[in-house]
C-alpha cells in the first residue's frame, strides 16, 4: 500500500480503482498496531471498516462525499457518539460520548474515516505531551523526543502515517508547536470559525478546533468541510464557510511583517533564527515587501495568556466533581470528600496547577488586580494587533524557540515549558488564523515550522500563500 500524503492522491486511486476505502482503513490498522510511539490512545477498528465498507458503494455509485476515503484521527478531547473520550485524564475515565461534536458531525456527512482516539497532554494543558493520564507520546522523527503538546497524539499519528490527517485544539498553540515538532502543517483558524460544540473546553475564549495535516491543500479542504454556523455554539462566527480549497492559487506580492524582538531574543535557537531571517531574504527577492516592526506587549502575552486561560479552566473543570460522571475517588466518604479526594486523584499535577492558579486570580482579593487587568491587556494586544494589519497582510515568526526537546528535559521547569508558547499565543490572545508550516530541518535532523498569522476572517488568503509558500520548500 502507498503511504498517502496528500488527499489528491487517495481520491485519485480510489476513483482509478488503484485501492478502496477497506484496504485504506486496513493499512492504517496494521500501522497502528505496529506503532511505538503511544499516539493512539483507541483504535476505531470495527466502526471504521463498517464505514469504509458503506463508503466504497458509494464511489462506485459516484455519490460519496468531498471526503470520501480520508482516514482522520482526533484528539482525545473531542466527542464521538458511542465512543469514549476523556481529555487523556483519569477524571473521565470509562466515559463514553452521547454525542458527536459539531466537527464531527460534519467530517462524517462527506464521509471521512475516524479511525482512532488520539493522545493528547491532559485537558489540553501542556507543550509535550508528556501531562497524559496514559503516558508519553514519543515523536517519530526521533523516539527520544516529545512530540510537542496538547496536540502531541495527533501530530506524531499524522507524521507517523497512521492516519493521513487528524485533528487538533489549539488554546495557545496546541496544534502549531506539535506541527513543528513533528514536521507537519497544523491550522488554527480564526477563533469562531469552527464549531467548539463537543469539545471538552479548556479555556472557551481561547480554544479553536482545527486540522493536521501534510499540506496546506488538505488543511484546506478539512476546514472547508468543519467551519460554518452552528446553532449550539453561541460563538461560532454566523458567516458561512468558504471553499478554501478552490481559492488556493495566487500570485500576489504582500506586505509582511515580522517582530524584530523575536529575531533578537537570546532564548530562541540560532539556527531557527538565521533560517527565517534567509526566508525573508528570499520573500524579498521575490518581490514581496517584509519589513522588521515592534510589538511592545510582547513579554506582557505569556503572563496574559497564563492568568486568563487558567481562570478559565478553573471554572470550565468544575464540573469534573466526582458526583456526576467519571472517577470517583475509593475514599470518599461524604459529599466533601467526594470532591475533595476525587478531583486531587482524578487530576494530575499540570492541570491541578493550572486549576489553582486560576482559582487565585480570580479569587476576591485579586480578581481586580490580575484577572480584570489581563483583560485589559489582552483588548490592548487585540488593538495593537489590528493596527499592524492595516498596513500588513501577513506576520511571520517562528512556530517555536526550538526543535523538539529531550522527553523529561523540561517536565520539572514550568517556566522554560510554558515558554514554549512564546510566539503561538499571540493568534489565540487577538482570535486571528495562524499556521505552521514544515518547511525547515535543522542541523540536529529535526524539522522545525514557520509560522504566519493574518488578520480575523482572512484564513482563505492566509491559506492560499501559506500553499505558496509550502510548493517553493
């Protein structure tokens, strides 16, 4: 069997003949199960070769979906109806989904394959996987490396082929690093423009559902098919999709931005460095206008995402109680102990961490002091942001500070981790697209992505240079 890159080829054989949908799904079984690195969490072998069995009667009849044929895992923090998901925590432990998330829904009506629930850092909160409730997740460029995090299951099920793409949530970059990691794309779209619906939340004005994949062009497609309205999500924007994937040839010379203190920040690795800024020489030559700017607010994002996503968390998690549904603590003796005991055993260490701080900022006596002036902030990053896209279409940055980590080099350092997030927050902070493409290997055999954002709403121009960028690696 080929190892499928790219959609166009998988439709192009299945119209041909060449394979079916049931030798698809068996292959990516056989790779599944052979695998190492601990990306998938379950394997939908059953539903996904009943599925692929309805979906071949389809091609043959010429009325399968846009999707026909494409094998997609998801993160472990999205519903599927009748199968379980839990956040990759032992809170949610034998919890089964009564319900498909929005995106889900929407994946199987062109008839997509969701072949396996994907690992992930738990409840979303982490750089590298390596906060699950059921082990680390090995990167398989080099199995000594994290694959980044949360989106770490999906991103090494994708560049391990054992599934052509998958999907992520990105809160701060959950989809971007991993993709750089891993050596894929990963898409985080404007925030709204994908149904959270079915998504178990981590911080609700921040999370956004988007795709992994090995090109632009699926990335494309995938949103194509997930973004829309969606009346069970009060947030989701009300303009309907685009057909991204048929807006993806351009030619067109750009004026684009990049922040020099990014470039000039001692804690980013030189290598990646030197690479963007000979990417920039080459968009020059190209005849595209890239030019260095300041972001004053830059050391303010961490601390900001840090203070408002925690104290988001801290409420969305409350219902994780131990009376309800999931773990339940074998000690609890009363209705206090339920909780207390439940939620102490049922979470690990990073999410309680994160629950904590959250709890504090927003606590009586520094509500004001740390949770409503984050706000304000993050509305001055939001502004600051919207200036700098009225005189450019696009800025540029690195994905990550550095290829892919040792796994255990930083997992007793909070700070150097959630430093990892340095250059991904800022889309989630201002609700802007934002892509990482692999279009570097460093010196040290890792890949390593480059990242663009693009103004609200503008993920169709953002993805057809992103193609650009992608056809000229």
């Amino acid at each position: 069997m080929q190892d499928y890159k790219t959609y166009s080829d998988v439709k192009r054989d299945l119209l041909s003949g060449a394979t079916n949908c049931v030798a698809l799904v068996s292959y990516y079984i056989e790779r599944i199960k052979a695998s190492e690195t601990n990306a998938v969490l379950e394997l939908f072998e059953q539903s996904a070769l009943e599925r692929a069995k309805e979906i071949d009667k389809k091609v043959k009849m010429g009325t399968a979906g846009k999707l026909a044929g494409m094998v997609i895992g998801l993160k472990d923090n999205i519903c599927f109806k009748g199968h379980k998901v839990s956040a990759s925590s032992k809170i949610l432990e034998g919890f089964e989904s009564i319900y498909n998330a929005t995106v889900v829904d929407r994946l199987l009506k062109e008839d997509a394959i969701i072949i396996a629930r994907l690992n992930c850092d738990e409840f979303a909160m982490g750089s590298s996987n390596e906060n699950s409730a059921f082990g680390n997740v090995l990167n398989p460029v080099q199995l000594d490396k994290v694959p980044g995090g949360s989106s770490g299951g999906s991103a090494a099920a994708v560049a391990e082929g054992l599934c052509l793409a998958a999907l992520g949530s990105d809160t701060g970059g959950s989809i971007r690093q991993p993709a750089s990691f891993c050596g894929i794309v990963g898409y985080k779209p404007t925030y709204g423009k994908v149904s959270r619906y079915g998504l178990l939340a981590y911080a609700s004005s921040f999370d956004q559902i988007g795709p992994m994949t090995h090109s632009v062009e699926d990335a494309a497609l995938i949103l194509e098919v997930m973004a829309g309205p969606d009346e069970y999500d009060s947030t989701a924007s009300q303009k309907p999709a685009e057909n991204y994937a048929e807006k993806l040839d351009e030619s067109h010379k750009y004026k684009i931005a990049y922040i020099t203190d990014c470039f000039d920040n001692e804690g980013v690795d030189s290598e990646i460095v030197d690479r963007h800024k000979k990417l920039i020489e080459d968009l020059k030559k190209e005849g595209h206008t890239v030019e260095g700017v300041e972001f004053e607010l830059l050391d303010y994002m961490i601390p900001n995402y840090y203070i408002l996503t925690t104290a988001e968390a801290s409420s969305n998690l409350a219902r994780y109680d131990g009376a309800h549904f999931g773990f339940r603590s074998e000690d609890a003796v009363d209705i206090e102990t339920t909780y207390v005991k439940s939620r102490s055993q049922g979470f690990g260490d990073e999410v309680k961490r994160r629950i904590m701080l959250g709890t504090f900022v927003l606590s009586a006596g520094y509500y004001d002091a740390y949770y409503t002036k984050g706000l304000k902030v993050r509305r001055l990053i939001k502004e600051r942001t919207e200036e700098l896209f009225k005189e450019y279409d696009f800025i540029l940055l690195p994905t990550a500070p550095s290829t892919a980590f040792g796994i255990g080099e930083n997992v007793d350092d909070p700070i150097t981790m959630y430093l990892q997030d340095i250059f991904t927050v800022h889309a989630n902070l201002a609700g802007i697209p934002a892509i990482s493409m692999p279009i570097f290997t460093h010196s040290n055999g890792l890949p390593f992505g480059t990242q663009l954002m693009a103004k609200k709403d503008d993920d169709a121009r953002l993805l057809a240079f992103s193609n650009t960028l992608m056809k000229k690696k």
